[in-house]
C-alpha cells in the first residue's frame, strides 16, 4: 500500500476524522505519529525468509521506513531468494549471531512453529523489537512465557494475524460493535481446501525442513496453521475469551506421510453460552473460508465482504429516491405491484461490507504499522493481546481434540484482557 | 424497523424507513426538517397502529379478534371491539355499494343464498352474529388499505405534509409533495406510464401468477386466473382497496358507475 493509499484507506476508515476506528481497532494508533516519522527507518533483520518470511519482505522492502539488514536461514535456497528481495541484507546462518547485530532494531520471524519459543526470547533478551508469525509458540506454555517476557521487556510485540488490519474486517468490526446486527448468536469459522498441504522437497532439503507443518513436532497443524487466525475474529467480534472448548480430530483422507490431523471441528464456549465453532476437512473446498457472525438482528460475512440483515432490505425504489432527491430530479418511482409478500421476495443477497474491494489482506498495513511502532517504540493497544489469545485458543482446541474432553481455559495462562481482567 | 435519513443543503431531511408488518413491506418516505429521533419515534407510533390492527384482523392468527369471530359468531353472538366493528360495518357497506364484487367472506365454505347477508351487525350492542355456519372472513383485501388510513390520520395529527407510504407495494399512499416536484410520481406496474399521486393512494389487485391467495370473483365464486394487474387511484386507500377488487371483476358499465359514486379513476 502506498502512503498515498494509506491516507486514503485511514480516512475511509475514520482515523483521520477521529472516528470510531479506534474504538474498534485500538492498534490503529501505531500510525498516529506517521508524518514524524518521516525519514527515520526501522532496521530489520528476517529469520526464517523461506516462502512465508519472502511474502512478508517482499510488503517491507515497498516501505521507504523500513530497511533489512539481515537475513538468516539454514536452508541456502532461501538465503538465495531473500537477497533477490533485499540484495544488501547481511547473511547469517546462526540466529544468535543475527540478534547480536548492533545494526538490526527489530527482528520478523518466520520459521517454522517449534522454533518460535527459543529464537522470540533470544530476541527480547538481545533488546530487539519482533514480530513473530502466528502462531506464537508450539506449547500454551511457551506462548505465555513470551508474552511475559515481551511485557517485561518494553518493546514491541506483534503477532502475524494481519485480519486486524484488513479493511472488511474492521468495517464488518464496527457494524457488530455499532450494535447493527444486535447480539452476537454464535460465530461459525471454517477454512476448507482440497489439497495435502505438501510442498516438493527439492534435492538436498529434508521432508520436515519443508512440510513441517505436517509433522506433529513441529506443528499443530490446521489448528496453528489455520483456526488462529479465525478464533481471533471470534474473540475481536465478541470481546470476551471463551471459557472453554470441545471437539474431535482425525486424520481421514491423506494418510501418507504426515502426523498430523486433515478434518477437525472444535466448539468454544464464551460465558453467555454463545459457541464459536471451528471447522476444517482438507478434502473439500467447496465452502472454502469464512467467518460467519450470526447476530440477532443480521449475518456478517466479513471474508466475503458482505453483510444480511435478517429483516427485509431496503426497497431498491427508495433508494433511488434518496439519490434523486440528492440530485434535485423528480423521478417517478418503481415499486407498485401486487402485493409483495415474503415467499414472493427476492433472495436475500446481502450487501458489501466497503465499496470496493480491498487491494490487501490486512498484510501490508500490518507490516507498517510493526515499522512505525519499531521507530516510535511505542506498542499499540492490544494486538499482543489479541495475537496472544488466537495462539492459545487453537492451542488449547488442539489440546481439547488430543484429550476427547471438554477443557476450560486454564487459570495460569489467563492475562489481564478482556473478561480475564485480574485485578 | 431499519432507516436511513439523508440531509441536503436546505436542511431538507429525506428519512426513509422499512419494516415488515402485515405479511408484507412497509416503506415510508417523509420530507421533514424534523430530527431523526423524532421520526424514528413518528414511525415506532405507525409500526403500533400496525400491529393494533393486525391482532384484529389477521385471520391466520388464532389469536386474533377475527378468528374468535369466525370460530364463535356462528354459536352465538360476538361482542366486537370499536375498532373491528366499524371494520365490519365499513365492509358490509362496501359489498352494497359493489354490488357484491366486494366480499369479505368470499372463502366461506358455506354458500350464501344471492342477496344473503353473510353476517348481522347489532349496532346497539356492537356484536355480531353469522347468518350460516361455514362463514369466514377474510380481512385480506381490505385491511391494508383500512390501516392505512388510519397511518394517514396520525401523519396528519402529527403534522406531517409530506410522505409516502407503501403497503406491501399495492396501496400506496401519497401525501403532499416530494422534495422537488408537486405530487409524487408512482410508475404504474401494467404500462409504465407515469401515475402523479397527490394525497391520493395508488391501489394495485391483480393475479401475478405467485400470489397464494387469488381473487375469487363472488358472483360464480371461481378463481381468476388471467395473469394481470390493476390500479385505481382513490382520495382514501379503504376504497381503493375495495374498487381494484371491482375493477378487476366486475363488467365495464357496473365498473364505471361504481367508480362513478366514490369519485375513483382507473389508472390505464
């Protein structure tokens, strides 16, 4: 995203004018200084640049406040098409050397879930900023144990969940907030794909350097891979953590080399007894993604951008009234007939979300907004927090499926958030 | 209900509010300098009188006061309420005034003899009694237009002089003028000729092929099935929703004089 498109997209969305934006999405607040940081760069060094890590430099490298200074990896291949994105980056192949590096202010890691743990607390310990891809650590364990660390450390903490800065999102966030759609009734979240999820492994890389994730000791699968990004919707839309959850895993259609689960259903449960349900089969992709909130009074499908209201739409004729009128034009108005009744209504198509189609999954903005807060050092509101939670939950989904019982959040990896506030 | 309001540079508002109600649609377009929350309260007012009238008359409903008549008014006589009383004596004189094509028990399963009235009304004791047994009433075809009357009073009590208002797309209501131009302008659904209505309602019957209930005709007591559509054009919308019936059956000559005693005009 340019500046000159992000200006355009924070005014759409209210920053600029001071509106509800920031009530939705606090960590918005990141960009609050953006004129004053002109000129000043936020050096970054990437480990792990392997296809994720080159997607997220190839949003850095289009930033005039961003600088990498240095690339690490292990697997050559990477090294090779990292420097093609970011030719004068430093090479390193040791990690530790990399935070060691006077030179770097921040570190983006992108490497595989079981090392996150390790090279996270390296880096707060080295005094870096980090922004690390969800999910945050293999363990709940770990995962709290950095948080901990991040907020003894007074630096920035960003987790990958770019939907917190995706404009359907937000939009879609404020219209459920706003109270539009009335009481959030249950939020049903899926992402289904027909495919095994394998990468060729070319000569000299092993099948776990590449498929890690389907390996259960480095991975948790479609519940680190996939649900954190969409529990997190669940938690944004509904401001509370659920209390606990249920559900089942299985291993039911690729079979051949991979440890862990193709087709699992998980159930959240929030205080109020609303459920967020999260569903996956790898072997249909007929309803591809999407996050559903049913409320009371309307349905939001923020993926497809678009929203229903569960009563009668506005009558197309009226519409055209409001903008006749707007253009000083006495038009004549189409809607007299027999009787409109229900059964002979229209289907209810919905309507979007933004006028047009986002050019961006959230990704970029995400991106700069980790610069703006590496140069400001200043952590925005909130996003540690919501990253912190979707890592948990599909942690703790994966944990309910393992153990085929019902478990309820537990008490040592609550922080003070939400209806977890500790007094 | 759900809104929308839109402010042009004279201060002019241009509130637009839909609900459903009545097994249909209901729009409403008010030009007004008034605020939003007052015409929010204004419609809230409008979405009362509507459900008032559809606990009356809705015969679907078992516990509507219709459907105490029709299961009682046969064993004995049936106390009315003010409102459904002067309903039913409106209806019965509009079956006069028709020459029957206007009929409110038209679905009763038990034939009337001609000239057979199917329900007595005692005004001095506001019951009312049925003639036969099988006799049902069916407010259907009057209701909405009976409503909206009264949804025109209450604008007129509260002193709104320009709006429009829509009942499920066949009585339509227009008073006063839209924001730039005398009357509004309705499209009218058969021709696509233009129809200016000035505190005069647009009342459309007809047989689009997708209605679950079509017009019986009274006098052989057959169904229409001829896919078409008619409007009339009336000062109030009880009577158009009684002369779109009569326009829709009856002969051309006993057309015309009928429209000739309520003032009405076919829209052709």
């Amino acid at each position: 995203m340019t500046n000159i498109d992000r200006r355009q997209f924070l005014k759409n969305m209210g920053m600029i004018s001071g509106g509800v934006l920031l009530a939705t999405s606090p960590w918005f607040s990141a960009f609050s200084e953006q004129k004053h940081t002109i000129g000043s760069k936020a050096r970054i060094g990437i480990i792990g640049p392997g296809s994720r890590g080159q997607f997220l430099m190839s949003f850095l490298v289009q930033n005039p406040k961003v600088e990498i200074v240095a690339v690490c990896d292990l697997y050559q291949p990477a090294i090779v098409a990292a420097l093609k994105i970011a030719p004068k980056a430093k090479v390193y192949t040791d990690y530790q050397k990399l935070l060691d590096d006077k030179n770097v202010d921040a570190v983006l890691i992108a490497t595989p879930l079981h090392l996150h743990y390790e090279m996270v607390m390296d880096a707060f310990d080295a005094g870096k900023h980090v922004f690390c891809e969800k999910s945050i650590a293999y363990s709940m364990d770990e995962t709290h144990k950095i948080y901990k660390k991040y907020k003894s450390s007074e630096k920035v903490f960003f987790v990958g969940q770019q939907r917190l800065f995706d404009p359907r999102y937000i939009h879609a966030m404020e219209m459920v907030h706003s109270g539009d759609f009335g009481e959030i009734s249950g939020i049903r979240a899926f992402w289904h794909r027909n495919n095994d999820w394998r990468r060729e492994v070319p000569a000299g890389a092993t099948d776990e350097q590449i498929n890690w994730r389907l390996y259960r000791d480095f991975s948790k699968g479609i519940m680190t891979e996939l649900a954190c990004h969409q529990l997190q919707i669940g938690t944004w839309a509904m401001r509370q953590i659920p209390e606990k959850v249920m559900g089942h895993g299985a291993l039911t259609f690729w079979k051949e080399k991979r440890e862990v689960w193709d087709n699992v259903s998980c159930i959240y449960v929030f205080e109020n007894g609303v459920k967020m349900n999260f569903d996956s089969v790898l072997s249909n992709k007929f309803y591809g993604l999407e996050e559903q909130i049913l409320c009371s009074k309307g349905t939001v499908e923020p993926e497809k951008s678009k929203y229903y209201f569960e009563e009668i739409p506005p009558a197309p004729a009226f519409l055209q009234l409001m903008n006749d009128v707007e253009n000083a034009l006495f038009g004549s108005m189409t809607f007299a007939g027999t009787s409109w009744a229900p059964e002979t209504a229209n289907v209810n198509t919905g309507h979007y979300l933004l006028d047009k189609k986002p050019e961006s999954d959230g990704t970029s903005l995400l991106l700069e907004a980790f610069a703006e807060a590496v140069i400001t050092q200043k952590q925005p509101p909130l996003i540690a927090e919501e990253g912190y939670y979707a890592t948990q939950l599909s942690l703790l989904g994966h944990q309910a499926m393992k153990e085929e019982r019902t478990l309820n959040f537990p008490e040592q990896y609550k922080i003070d958030y939400l209806n977890h506030k500790i007094n | 209900m759900q809104y929308q309001q839109r402010i042009f540079s004279d201060g002019l508002k241009l509130f637009y509010a839909w609900f459903e109600a009545l097994h249909t649609r209901v729009d409403l377009a008010i030009c007004s300098k008034i605020d939003q929350d007052g015409l929010v309260e204004f419609v809230k007012m409008l979405q009362i009188e509507i459900e008032k009238f559809e606990l009356i008359g809705n015969r679907f409903d078992p516990k509507s006061e219709i459907s105490h008549v029709n299961t009682n008014a046969y064993k004995s006589d049936v106390v009315l309420s003010n409102e459904l009383f002067e309903i039913l004596s409106d209806c019965q004189m509009y079956n006069h005034k028709t020459y029957g094509y206007f009929d409110i028990a038209i679905n009763s399963t038990n034939h009337l003899k001609p000239k057979e009235e199917a329900y007595l009304l005692d005004s001095q004791k506001q019951t009312i009694r049925f003639s036969n047994s099988g006799i049902l009433l069916d407010l259907s075809g009057f209701l909405k237009g009976y409503v909206l009357e009264r949804l025109i009073k209450i604008a007129e009590n509260e002193c709104y002089a320009n709006l429009l208002i829509n009942l499920g797309n066949s009585s339509i209501f227009a008073k006063g003028n839209h924001p730039c131009g005398k009357g509004w302008k309705i499209q009218h659904p058969e021709n696509n000729s233009d129809c200016v209505l000035l505190n005069e309602c647009l009342t459309t019957s007809g047989n689009n092929g997708k209605t679950k209930w079509p017009i019986v005709n009274p006098t052989d007591r057959v169904a229409v099935t001829t896919k078409k559509s008619v409007s009339v054009v009336t000062k109030l919308p009880a009577v158009g929703e009684v002369l779109s019936k009569v326009a829709y059956l009856a002969t051309e000559n006993e057309r015309d004089k009928i429209f000739e005693i309520f003032g009405a005009r076919l829209v052709k």
